[in-house]
C-alpha cells in the first residue's frame, strides 16, 4: 500500500483518502483482507508497457474493480506516451497544450486518459475523481463524465457523509465492506461482486426476491394491502423498477419520478417541500390502476429492529427548516401530538419515508404505497421473528402517535418474508 511516488508529487489529501477506505473496509497495515487489495500510487501497465497511475485503486481476487483519482488542488499533468494512442485523446485535442509526448495537459484529460488506458488493458471498472470544490465542474462534468464509466465527487459543501456520497458513486463499494472469509465459511467469486450487488443483509435479501421469487414477493404485497387491490387493473401486475440485475441494481432517489411520463416534471414541485437529495429507496415497483393512471410502491427493507432506529442528518439549516416544516405538515395529517423530536431523532428514518408517502399522494398526485419489507429469521445478522417484528411496530407507531383512522395508515403496506439461509443463498 505504500506510495511509490515521494516528495512534492505526492497529492497532499492522498493520505487522508487511504486511511479512511482502509478503516472503512478494515483492511490491514498491508492494505489486505480476504481477497482485497488496496493500492496506492503507479501499479498497472499500459497497452505500451508505461506504468499507468491511478492514484487508489482497489482489487478483489487480482482484479481492479475500482479506480480513484484525487484532485486536492488544480495543475499541469502530464502524459506517458501510451495514453497519445487513445481516441479519448483525439476526441479532446483542443484541450492539450503541446500534443506530444510528456505534453503538459488538462489535470481532468490527464486522469481519464491514465484510467482510461488501465481499463482497456485491464478490463472495465467503476471510477470516481474526487474534487474539493466545484471550480470548473461544469467542464469536468458534462466533458468527462459522459461515456467513459466515471463519475465525481465533490468535498465542498457536501450534506451527506463521505462514505455515503462513494457509495452512490461506486455502487459496489459496500459490497466490500461486507466480504469475509468468515461469511457462511464462502467468500463471494468476483463474479457476484456485479455493480450494486449485496452481499449479505436487507438489501441482499431484496435483491434475491425481486429478482429470483417475484412471485412470492407480490403475492405477499396484494395479499396485505385491500387500498391497493382496490386501485390496481385486472391483471395486478406488478412492474419492479429497481434493485434489477440488469440494471446493476440500482437503487432511486427522486430520480423515480422519471419512470413515468405522467409523473415528470413533478420532482420542481416536489423541491418545495423536500430538499433536493431524497431518501435512497431500496426498491421502486410501478403498477397499473383500472383508470390508466400509474400508482407507485416506495420501498424500504429491513432485516433486524436495531435498522429502524435513526436520526436526522442534514446540516445545512435552510434544509434542516424544511425538513421539519414538511414533517410538522405530515404530522399533523396523522393526528400525532407525540413531540418532533421523536420524528426528528428517534425514527427519523421512518418519519421521511412516511413524509414522502404523504407528499406523493397529497401534493403530487401519484397513487402511492409505502412497503415496509421486514426479512424474518436473517441469520446473517441478528435473527428477528415475526412477533417481534409487529411489536416493535407497535411500539413505534405508539411513540410517533401516528392514528389508525388516517388516510396515510391505509397506504402503508407491511410484510414478513423469509430471510432464512434457503432463501438468502439464492443465485443471482
């Protein structure tokens, strides 16, 4: 994991990132455990024989899987004569100073030259530059973020947690987090480490069911839901949006309201009431109502009680406003007299779900139900049985004070799926 480059060339925040993914994927003074390595510095060779430089890269079983370059301040680059040869070089001549070899260039066309170069040489993975500030993002993104599998993350003003941001950017990365040798006695092939994959866990648990038992899992939700058999067509089709396979099982923020023509456009109107980051559901399903309208299934899975406990991040005080306006307006709606504070800091999480639920359906428009997907007997984990799921339910439904007669209640649709290890070790 040492830095093979020394002095002034050394990226100063470098050291910072290293530290924070080897603590985050608890890896050894090596940069090693169960299969991952993290390198730092020049390591993969070019088409041409030329060291190729991506500042962290991580491997798993031998093989990149993703690629980080970190841009702490703006300068020259430079270019190994292997990266002249590529089309992405050709694409952007206007952009190079002296086109020949060692030429001074763009610090973002240098990057994705390098990294473009390692993923012909060494196959695709996922890439993400890491900026401080959002100086010039208009060029770097709409230039370099089209087409050539990379995205980007900027440090500055950021609302969310590092981690949280990476993970968006790099689907995959929590899948890491989750390997080990001591998982079952298994450790997962790289060719289950797809783009989004879980490994273990809730999100896991989802992935297999809408993907292997969509069966099951809608039969499930019709039979626990009269509201929606009631506004649902002839053939209760259900239409899972996400997490898909094909789809590198991506997961939606409000980025859902583009699933449907008669829901765009909806996400402006949607910005008074919510900051513009929302929730991260982790799964989004469509169905079709007798009168042709599209009504819409939110997602959240669970698989141990310890999940349902949060409390409100945001940092930004226009957007913490907001948020306890529009959930004070929720409130409200549901007869709750039980103080924000619980909304705000105990259920937090559950608070802006429902908050979602009511905005949906009251202030946009779209027939819309919350399914609350509670795995039973995960042994990954902690166990939770049937019965302690519905009366920790009960216990926080009493806390929020949330009424059984409101209109909201009728909209949330709450199932016990298995999550035993028959179910859990479906293939994908």
């Amino acid at each position: 994991m040492k830095n093979q480059c020394s002095g002034n060339f050394v990226n100063p925040t470098e050291p910072i990132i290293v530290q924070l993914l080897s603590n985050y994927l608890s890896l050894n003074e090596l940069g090693e455990r169960d299969g991952i390595r993290l390198f730092w510095g020049p390591h993969y060779i070019g088409k041409a024989g030329n060291n190729q430089e991506i500042d962290i890269s991580l491997e798993y079983d031998g093989k990149v899987i993703f690629g980080i370059s970190i841009k702490s301040q703006f300068g020259g680059g430079y270019l190994e004569n292997a990266d002249l040869t590529l089309s992405l070089i050709q694409e952007n001549i206007d952009t190079i100073k002296r086109f020949e070899y060692r030429g001074s260039v763009s610090d973002v066309l240098q990057d994705m030259a390098r990294i473009k170069n390692v993923k012909e040489s060494s196959g695709e993975f996922d890439s993400v530059t890491i900026l401080y500030s959002k100086f010039s993002k208009k060029k770097w993104i709409e230039k370099f973020s089209k087409g050539y599998s990379h995205s980007y993350l900027f440090l500055e003003e950021n609302q969310q947690s590092f981690f949280q941001v990476l993970e968006e950017k790099l689907p995959g990365l929590c899948s890491l987090k989750g390997i080990s040798d001591r998982n079952n006695g298994v450790r997962p092939t790289l060719k289950e480490l797809e783009k989004g994959r879980a490994i273990k866990g809730s999100r896991f648990l989802l992935q297999n069911y809408v993907n292997n038992n969509q069966g099951k899992l809608n039969e499930l939700i019709l039979m626990s839901s009269p509201s929606l058999l009631s506004f649902i067509d002839k053939e209760l089709t259900i239409e899972w949006k996400s997490p898909l396979k094909r789809s590198g099982y991506r997961e939606y923020r409000n980025e859902f309201l583009d699933l449907e023509d008669q829901w765009k456009g909806k996400g402006i109107q949607l910005e008074k009431y919510w900051p513009k980051i929302g929730p991260q559901w982790d799964g989004i399903a469509v169905v079709k109502g007798k009168n042709g309208n599209f009504g819409l299934l939110l997602v959240e899975a669970k698989a141990h009680l310890k999940e349902l406990r949060s409390k409100i991040q945001a940092k930004d005080v226009d957007s913490i406003v907001l948020i306890e306006n529009t959930i004070s307006e929720v409130k409200t709606s549901v007869e709750s007299n039980a103080p924000i504070e619980v909304w705000l800091e105990q259920y937090y999480q559950l608070s802006n779900r429902l908050t979602y639920l009511y905005l949906m359906n009251n202030k946009m428009g779209i027939p819309t139900w919350l399914l609350l997907v509670n795995f039973v007997d995960d042994v990954a984990y902690i166990p939770t049985t049937t019965s302690e799921w519905i009366l920790h339910y009960q216990d926080v439904y009493t806390r929020m004070d949330i009424s059984s007669s409101s209109e909201l209640f009728n909209h949330i649709i709450s199932i016990y799926p298995n999550g035993n290890k028959n179910e859990r070790v479906g293939k994908l």
